[in-house]
C-alpha cells in the first residue's frame, strides 16, 4: 500500500471519528430515561419556577423541551429592579412518575442569604410529594447551609 494511499486512509478515519464524537450530547448521555409516559408529558413545556428567597408571588418560568428522545431544562427567576435571581440549566436524564432527576446547574444569588452566587452542578432530584402541584428539589442544603425550596409547577 502506497504512502499517500495510508494517510488518506487514516484522514478519513479521523474525520469520521471526530464527526461522532461531535453528534454526541454535551452530557453523554443520548435519550432521557423515560419509565412513565404520562409523567413525561406533565414536564413538557413552559412551568412556573421559584425559590422561596427571590418571591413567592412573582415567578419565573422553566421551560422543558424534546429533541431526539433528550428533555433539556432552562429556567430562571428575576425580579424587577433586583440583582437576586434564580437559573437552571441541564438535561432531564430520567423521569418516572412522581419525580425527574435533573443533570446540570442551578445558581442562586440572593444578597440578604448569600455573599456570592450558591452554585450547584451535578446530579439532583425533583419530587411530588403529598397532593402538592410542584415539583420540589431534594438537595436543599446549600452553600451555607441555609434551605432553599427550588421548585417547579405544574
């Protein structure tokens, strides 16, 4: 096999390569986890979301979204004329019927409870409880060790 012949040979296989690697989701995972159909349709869409610091009365939104079989989840609350807010940024990675787990961010800055953003990044779980109309994140232990009700409505 001639030179140039081997190195188009390995060019085309480092293309191909690098095109799959490409196609993959950020996280690595391909598809939510999906053991309950109902409870997955309950999570599409546009939700109101808050946690308890920024306002019980004036919420923000979460918007859940499908693409290939992966829910993602962006949402965020902000007050007018404050520098307090609330975001959410991930993947759904599984959804049964009372619960998700969430695979992502979350921050929160709340000036009078925290000296800096609360920032959380990993593997966290949302759950209906009782005949409550939200879901409620369970790691509610913070930065310092306050507890945040970060929830989202259904």
């Amino acid at each position: 096999m001639s030179h140039w012949y081997t190195r188009l040979l390995l060019g085309v296989l480092l293309c191909s390569c690098s095109l799959t690697l490409l196609a993959q989701p950020v996280s690595g995972q391909e598809k939510t986890l999906v053991a309950d159909e109902t409870a997955k349709t309950k999570l599409l869409g546009k939700h109101r979301f808050s946690v308890q610091w920024i306002s019980w009365d004036r919420f923000g939104s979460a918007l859940i979204t499908e693409k290939n079989g992966l829910l993602s989840i962006k949402g965020e609350q902000r007050l007018p004329n404050s520098s307090d807010f609330l975001t959410m940024d991930g993947i759904i990675t599984k959804v049964e019927s009372r619960r998700f787990t969430f695979k992502g961010k979350i921050v929160i800055q709340c000036k009078e409870i925290y000296d800096t953003p609360c920032v959380r990044e990993g593997e966290m779980t949302f759950i209906i409880t009782g005949n409550r109309k939200y879901w409620r994140l369970q790691q509610m232990q913070t930065c310092n060790d306050t507890t945040d009700y970060v929830d989202i409505f259904f």
